[in-house]
C-alpha cells in the first residue's frame, strides 16, 4: 500500500508540490496548501481533483482524503493534480444572479444583476490595487530535490524572502557553509513542525533542499510590516542594482523606496549598512582594491601606449602611498588646447578618505578637458611637488604654461619651485570671499563696496586704470585693506601686471567643474575609483568627438557665437582707416585697432586671445578673413585634434581573484576623524551664503516653498 502521494496543487495560475503522508488528515493538507498561498482562508478552501475519466471529485474530509489514497493506489500513480479555490470568493460570485424582470413600456424584457450589499461597501472608499515587488517571494520554496545556486548566503537569501512573504518567522538550527536548516520560531511552545533543511551537494556544489514541512499548525500567518529578518543583506540585495546605477544612494530613499515596492518599514540604520553592503558586493572591498591596484597599473599601461602612471608604495611595510594617472589621449590631447591649466584638490570619501589631485586644461569650445589626477595622503608639499614633477614630464618642452588655481600654501610653494618662469594666478572667486573674511567686524554696505572696488582692479586692463582704481579702494580704508594686500602681489590677480596669458580666465571655475564631475566617484575604493575616472574620461572624448564631426563652422561653435554676438554689437560704429593696419573706430568713445599686431586700446583682444567688437568691425568693414586673426586653439579643426585619440578599455576579466605575493599593496594608516562623516563641501572662510526669501511662511533662510518644515 502506498503511504506517500505528491499533490500538485494549482491555484490563481499558480502550481505547487505538496508531499503528503496516508497517516495525515484533511486539516493537515488545508494547513500545507494555506502556506503555500497566504491569501487563502483555511475555512473557504475548496478542493477537487480528477481521476479515471472522472472530473471534479470533492475532497472535503478525512473519508475523502481516504478513497483519493485508495484511488491512486489502484490506479497506480504516485501524484495527483488538486484544483484549489478560495471559496469566499467563489459563492460571492454565485450570489450575484440574472433574472428577467417585468416587462418595460415598449415590451423588451429587462436583464437585472442582484448585487450583495457587502459588493458596494467598499465602493465608498476605494483604493488602487498595488502588486508588491515581493509577490514572487512565497513561490521561492517548492518542494523537496530544489536547488540553489551559489553559497549558502543565496540559499538564506531565499528563505529569508520566503518567510516575509509567508508572514512567519523562523530559527536556524543549523547554519554553516555546507548545511542550513530552519524551524518554525514557535516549535518549542506550539509544537509547530515547519521546516527546511538544504545542504550542498558535492557533485554540483548546489545548494539542494533535502527534506522540508510547509505545513504551519502554530496559528494564522499574518504578515507584517516590521520583520526580523528584513536585514541589511536583505536591503543590501534588494538596492545592489540602485547603488550601481548611483553611487550616492541615501539610506532615506531606501527606506521610502522599500515601504513602497516591498511593503516593510526599516529603520535608517537598516538602510545605511544595507547600502554599505551593497557597495561592497558592487565596487569590491575597499582593502583588497589597493592589491588589485598593480594589475591595473601594469593593464593600462599595456592597453593605452603613451600613457604616464606612476604607483609609489613604502618598500618595508607593503603600504600604499600615491598614485599619478594622465592616459595617453589625454596628455596628446592638451597639446591641441590652449596652454592653460586649472589646479585644485577635493577630499576623497572613502574609507581610507586621501585626496584626489587635478590638472584641467580648457578646449576650443570652452569646455573643460582633464589632462592628469593623482591620489595622495593629503594636501601637502610634498605632494603638491611630486603632482607638479610629473605634470611637467608629460607637457610639451619649451611650452609656455599658465596655471590658475587658489591660494593653497603648500601649491603656491611647489609651483615656485617646478615652473619658476610659468604665470601664476589666482582666482578671484576666492580672493574675494578671503577679502569679506578680513573685513568681518565691519558693516556688510561698506564689506561689498571695499569688494567691488577690488573686483574693478584686478579687472582694470591697464595700470593707468589700475592705480585710478587702487587710490578709490584706499581712500576710505582703516588698515584692514591694506593689511590684506601686503603679502598679495598684482602679477598674480591683476590683468594689469600679470605676466603669461590667461585667456581672460580669472577663476578657478574649470577645476571646480571638475571636482563636481567626479563627485559621484570619490567615495568609491581605489582601483574602482580609478577605472571609473577613466570611464568617464573616456565617454567624455568619444562624445566630443562624435559631435564635432558633425560641425560645420570653421571655428568652434561657441566662439562663433561670441563674434555674431560682437558683430551685431558693432553694426552701428563707423570705421576710419589710418594706414598700415590701423584703424580709428568711432564707437564714442573712440578707439584704435592694430590688426597687424592684433591689439586694440581697449585692451581686450589682447587680455582674452579673441578678436573684440572693435576688431570685428574693423575685420568686417576691411573685407578681411575673420578666421586668420582668430588663435587656431578656437577653430574646430584643431578641437577635433584635441579628441583624436582614444581612451581604450580596460577589461577587468583579465583580473585575477588574488594578487600574487609581489603584488600585493596594503591601503594607508589613516586615522579616522572624530564625529559624523561630512558629505557637504566646507565652505570657504568669507565664502558669501546666498539666502532666499520662502514663499510659504516669507522668512529669510535656505529653504523654499517646498522644502518649508514651519507650521502655518
């Protein structure tokens, strides 16, 4: 006599295998198929199955239960197919009846539908119907003999899922690499006798489910929206995909997010370890990245000739110290910009924190283009000189440089010291907000006039305007100006005494730019870190390229803009030539114009590198060539040069699981900074913080109409 049967139970399109033992009775089998479907009510399920010909056999009680042994032992199989309805369901659509009514006026006959008023109730209060995201996860356990990919983490992964979805909680009795086995959490006091047990199997080295019970008898499983085991490896595999996608996650967007999908509310701590978890399956561990970081070095020296990358490490300790990356493309690619360069360091937000260097150098289009970075302890001298040594190797010899940065100590030092004869300002932004910091104590009407002044001198284009514009600065002055001034030289922040080109660059803006760029990145490990700079890098001139193939200006399209825009300035001045290439223009007040020596008294075309209104008047009324007095940095022929070259992958297949010995590279000693780690940037000292006026409650402050938190 058979004492097992297999029952295939099919529900809502849904199937599932139920083993089932002659000495069960029917409340155990209703028990096993409620856990199966958590929507179904043990006292409404109803059941039916087939067998010899004969369709829609009842199984209602124990005595059924009985012959559907006795059947299928005659018959001789060994699993039958169960039919499983909600019965509630069933009868309220049974209840609703057509009958014919009285005829109307005209003789036809009416069809009326006989609706429950228990139907209409929720009618006055209706709600969209939302499928959960974690619908799917009462179907991750079936049945005996399935298996699992991966360790046992996946297998765990898996139940876990299971058991919120099902509404229960569950102990592990056993949980190592090779085995896992789960109870019910109330098996000792309810005597409830659910459980699962999988162990790896050798042959495959799967994951196999080798004996189980589904059947819950500790009471009604009721799902929450609190569950012990919505763990951060729970949350860690349900944002993996997020977190790839954005580098930034916010643990409060993932508390949202996961209420609304998946229907459970986690704490904020949950969410942050989740998100930690994530980035570490993700991007890797931030220690092992620093040993993957030599293989990196040596692939993309290999797979981009030309480039210059230099890793220094400490010999005895095995620690790492400082890394210089400037792909090929990039430094053949600077050779075709302008020979100005942007200087600036960020902090880096990774566990080991560091600072990432750069050098931005500015294309024909006045966009920015990255020419090399480095990733260093900290922002010193010494490591502002080793930046700087290495720069200079991949520039081109003889090449008249001009650097733009901010007033670090330790830069202005080593830039002294490595380009001697190189321009060098600085940016104007800062000093500004450095200046509003030294007249703190005074009033802010007299802080912004003292600041506009200064912005009239360092702006003045000849030293006559210069010293008219200094005298104004000084004459209302109480010490604090000049104090200011004493250590500050007019070559490093006046148009009037700087020595170089600057291209009409005052700020720092660019190197900025670049910072905000990468800011996404500078939380990633190293070797990650890295590879994706070199990613974006890469997308950034394969973009560039493609879209100045489809130009059709000879010079770049923002410059032509500027000289439609000073043409039409123009249009109403009258020109009067002087001879030899001198030209009076009467544009009151008048100017004089050397197209031979491309200068103009107004000192522009001289201050940017670009004709101004003057000149292109003078060029058009003269019929002469626009585009032989324009510097070749701006034409498109040579912005097409400057992102000629590639950037070739780097296809981290290659990387092998573990470093040889020789390879291996340890992160830095860093001690961690006491209190919270910041995420905003620290403002500079006088750095200007713009309030705005809320259109809600009309206080002055940060905040808007929507981000307004007052109670109206």
């Amino acid at each position: 006599m058979a004492s097992e049967l297999i029952m295939m139970c099919q529900h809502d399109g849904k199937f599932a295998a139920i083993r089932m033992n002659r000495g069960h009775d029917f409340s155990t089998v209703i028990h096993k198929i409620c856990a199966r479907w958590s929507d179904l009510d043990p006292d409404s399920v109803i059941l039916n199955y087939s067998l010899n010909d004969t369709e829609h056999i009842i199984l209602d009680n124990d005595d059924d239960l009985t012959t559907m042994f006795q059947n299928a032992e005659h018959a001789g199989i060994d699993d039958i197919m169960i039919t499983v309805r909600d019965g509630a369901k069933f009868f309220m659509a049974e209840d609703v009846q057509v009958t014919p009514t009285a005829k109307s006026d005209t003789g036809k006959g009416k069809q009326t539908m006989i609706v429950d008023d228990d139907d209409v109730i929720p009618s006055f209060c209706s709600h969209k119907k939302v499928k959960l995201l974690s619908s799917d996860w009462s179907d991750g356990i079936t049945t005996v003999g399935q298996r699992f990919e991966g360790s046992a983490s996946n297998f765990k992964n898996v139940l876990r899922k299971f058991a919120i979805e099902r509404g229960f909680e569950y102990t592990l009795a056993k949980n190592d690499k090779v085995r896992v086995t789960a109870h019910c959490k109330y098996r000792t006091v309810k005597k409830c006798m659910w459980h699962v047990h999988a162990r790896i199997m050798p042959e495959n080295e799967y994951f196999h489910i080798l004996d189980m019970d589904l059947a819950h008898t500790c009471g009604f499983a009721v799902r929450t929206l609190t569950n012990p085991h919505a763990t951060a490896e729970l949350v860690a595999d349900l944002v993996g995909n997020d977190v790839r996608g954005k580098h930034q996650t916010r643990p409060v967007d993932v508390v949202k997010g996961i209420k609304r999908d998946y229907g459970l509310n986690i704490s904020y701590h949950q969410a942050w370890w989740g998100i930690e978890k994530a980035r570490g399956l993700v991007f890797g561990d931030y220690v092992k990245s620093f040993s993957c970081l030599k293989w990196y070095v040596g692939v993309a020296k290999s797979t981009n000739p030309g480039s210059h990358i230099d890793l220094e490490s400490d010999e005895e300790t095995k620690r790492f110290k400082r890394l210089f990356v400037a792909f090929g493309a990039c430094v053949q690619g600077f050779n075709h910009c302008r020979p100005l360069i942007f200087l600036d360091a960020a902090h880096l937000k990774g566990r080991y924190r560091g600072t990432i260097m750069a050098a931005t150098g500015k294309n024909g289009n006045q966009g920015i283009f990255p020419i090399c970075f480095a990733i260093v302890d900290g922002e010193t001298y010494e490591n502002w000189r080793w930046f700087l040594e290495h720069l200079c190797s991949i520039l081109m010899p003889g090449r008249g440089i001009t650097f733009i940065s901010d007033r670090h100590t330790g830069l202005l030092m080593a830039r002294r010291d490595i380009f001697p004869e190189s321009g060098h300002g600085y940016c104007l932004l800062h000093l500004k907000r450095n200046l509003r910091d030294h007249l703190k104590g005074t009033t802010r009407a007299y802080r912004e006039r003292v600041v506009s002044e200064f912005v009239r001198c360092a702006y003045a284009p000849t030293r006559e305007n210069f010293h008219q514009n200094m005298t104004k600065l000084l004459s209302r002055d109480d010490g604090k100006v000049v104090e200011f001034l004493t250590n500050l030289r007019y070559e490093n922040w006046s148009n009037a005494f700087f020595r170089g080109q600057r291209y009409g660059e005052v700020t720092s803006n660019v190197a900025e730019s670049f910072n905000a760029w990468i800011e996404a990145e500078r939380h990633l490990p190293i070797t990650i870190l890295v590879d994706e700079l070199r990613k974006k890098i890469m997308n950034l001139m394969s973009e560039r390229r493609e879209e100045a193939s489809k130009w059709g200006c000879q010079i770049c399209p923002e410059m032509d803009k500027r000289m439609r825009a000073s043409f039409n300035e123009s249009r109403t001045w009258v020109v009067s030539a002087a001879g030899d290439g001198v030209y009076e223009v009467h544009s009151f007040p008048n100017v004089t114009v050397d197209i031979i020596r491309r200068i103009c008294s107004c000192q522009k075309w001289q201050l940017t590198g670009f004709p101004c209104s003057h000149a292109v008047i003078v060029l058009s009324s003269s019929g002469k060539d626009m585009s032989e007095y324009v510097d070749p940095y701006n034409f498109s022929q040579t912005f097409c040069a400057s992102y000629s070259n590639s950037i070739h992958p780097i296809p981290t297949v290659w990387m092998p699981d573990r470093p040889v010995d020789e390879d291996f590279l340890l992160p830095p000693l860093c001690k961690k900074p006491p209190g919270r780690p910041k995420n905003k940037r620290i403002p500079s000292r006088g750095e200007n913080v713009t309030f705005i006026r809320c259109g809600r409650c009309g206080k002055m402050g940060k905040h808007n109409r929507q981000t307004c938190k007052d109670a109206m």
